[in-house]
C-alpha cells in the first residue's frame, strides 16, 4: 500500500496508468478527492461496490489477480522498452530482477490457474521468440486469455514442432531477428510445405516492415510490433480464424 502525507490542492499521480488524484478539500476528518481517469478504467465508491457486487468466487479472485499481475508486467516491459527507445540509461540488473521477480509471481499463480474447459477457446497458438523473458510474458498472457499456447525458440525450432505436430496450432506467432533461423526464413519453409501453407502467421516484431521482410505471394498474414498491443493480437486472432474456418468450409462444400 502507498502511504502519502499530501495537503489541499497536492496531486498524486500514476503516469503509468493515466490516473491523477488530487486533495480539493480538508475539513476535520473528512478529505474531499477528486480523480481523473482514462475512460476504461471504472471509478466507484468500495461501499457502492461491494452493495453492488455478490460474493466473489475464489476462481474469480485469482483470475482477477493473475489479470492484475500480467497487466502489472506488461506495463513493466512497455516502460522499460519506452525508456530505452528514448535512449535512457537504465541499471539493467535491477530492472531485469525486477521483471523476473514478476515472472515468477505469475508463474506461481498460473500453477494454480485452470480455466474452465467451457471458457477455454481451445485454439492452439504457438509462439517463436528467442527471448526467454518475451517468450514467457506472451505464453502467461495469452493463456490468460483462454488460448492452449506452445512455444519455440527460434524458426528451426518452429519448424521442428510444426512437422512433429499432429494437430497443427490455428496461429503461428513468429518474431523476426533470432538466431539458426530468422522469421522470414521460417516463414518461406512453412509457405512451401504442403502441410503448413495455409497455416496462420502472424509477425510479432520490434523491427519494422519493410519489402525485405516479406515473401512474393502468401507472406505474412498479420504484422503487430512491440509493444504488442494484446487486445488487438487477440481480436485479430478471431477474425482471421473465424474467416479460415469459413473459407475452409466453403472450399468443402
């Protein structure tokens, strides 16, 4: 908990997060705030809510709380990756501690996460990331969205997976510049494999697009760059399923 001594007209401020609070009036016991909050973030009296909202259930309240921790690191890495681009020096021990410290709190939570089978998507992603760290913040995040999600370190990795794969994932995440076999590498073998043409890849990259990034043809199905933005990785996700299965099912009939 923050513990702040602020007089009347003194603001408290969460850059992160948009979010300003400011003393307008002190009298006695009684402390009149005022906070100004981005349109998505909900503001609301504990008394009201609680008379509003029933029991909550322990399911619930963890999912709650791995959703808090995975946005808590998502804002970690966002800033740290906003600090570098504007050429900061950072202590990069400290700050690395700090994010693994993160990872390991939401790896001791999701130990004991299960969602129910009726809210799982049950869609198989697979993410390629060279990133130990990357690779696990996006595993954590997107299974919190439902998703079954497998990993690789690099595109021979990927391709190794694919090929032993019996069901094949409905999305291939596949960052760019890793080692043994780089993105578009991996990609140009997927799209000449009969097996794997058709597959989904979406590029998940710091680098941006560009003609030399890209293939004559099939290429890349989507391009998101880091920091991703989740919500649209995974509403983009839906669509382009949604449509395969109906191209899919329309090539049958």
């Amino acid at each position: 908990m923050l513990v702040l001594s602020r007089r009347q007209h003194q603001e408290v401020v969460f850059p992160n997060l948009g979010i300003t609070v400011q003393i307008l009036k002190v009298r006695g016991h009684i402390v009149k705030i005022g906070i100004d909050a981005p349109k998505h973030v909900s503001v609301i009296r504990r008394e009201v809510y609680e008379a509003d909202c029933p029991e909550p259930d322990p399911r619930d309240q963890l999912s709650h709380q791995l959703r808090n921790e995975l946005n808590l690191l998502q804002l970690r890495v966002t800033a740290l990756q906003r600090r570098l681009g504007q050429g900061e020096t950072i202590d990069a021990e400290a700050t690395l501690q700090s994010l693994f410290q993160g990872v390991d709190v939401v790896d001791r939570q999701m130990a004991h996460f299960q969602h129910p089978r009726d809210s799982v998507s049950n869609q198989r992603l697979l993410v390629v990331e060279d990133c130990d760290n990357e690779r696990k913040l996006m595993a954590y995040v997107l299974a919190s969205h439902g998703f079954e999600v497998h990993v690789a370190r690099d595109g021979a990795e990927a391709l190794q997976w694919l090929n032993a794969a019996t069901t094949l994932p409905a999305v291939v995440l596949m960052d760019m510049q890793m080692p043994l076999s780089n993105g578009l590498e991996a990609l140009e073998r997927i799209r000449h494999d009969q097996r794997l043409q058709d597959l989904l890849v979406f590029a998940v990259t710091g680098a941006k697009r560009s003609p030399e990034m890209e293939l004559v043809g099939h290429g890349w199905d989507a391009w998101f760059s880091k920091p991703l933005d989740v919500q649209r990785l995974v509403e983009t996700i839906a669509a382009q399923t949604r449509q395969s299965t109906i191209a899919s099912e329309e090539s049958v009939i």
